[in-house]
C-alpha cells in the first residue's frame, strides 16, 4: 500500500499542484482550518489548510507569470 494511503495528511509530488475540494468526513470536521482535497493528476486524497493551498497556487501563478515574461 502507498505511503499516502496509510497517511492521508501527506501530498502527492505531482507538480504543480491541481487539486479539487472533497466533501470532510465527520472526524474531519474536528480538525478546524483543514480541508480534504484530492489531486486531480494521481488522484491521491490528502489533508491541508487552505492557507497552505492558497500560497502554493499563487506560487504557481506567479511562477507560470514570470517564465512567460521572460520568452517576451
């Protein structure tokens, strides 16, 4: 069995990060802050703050904005 299978608070390494919300089970709900999510490239569901996940997708954004600057 998969690490993240045992651990379902570890992310994938798919990059970049593409990711939809998932409805929390119940003893999710304890865990305030924490949303369940599910990689759309592996499929792997996985635990994280919305904090955490909103800074990794304006890290990307912001990476995809300066790599398309510098080809122009």
């Amino acid at each position: 069995m998969a690490l993240h299978k045992k651990f379902p608070g570890l992310r994938c390494a798919c990059e970049p990060v593409a990711a939809d919300r998932m409805e929390r089970s119940f003893w999710m709900r304890l865990l305030p802050g924490i949303r369940a999510y599910r990689c759309r490239t592996c499929g792997t569901d996985f635990l994280a703050s919305k904090r955490a996940m909103d800074a990794l997708v304006i890290a990307q954004r912001q990476q995809a904005f300066e790599s398309r600057r510098e080809t122009r």
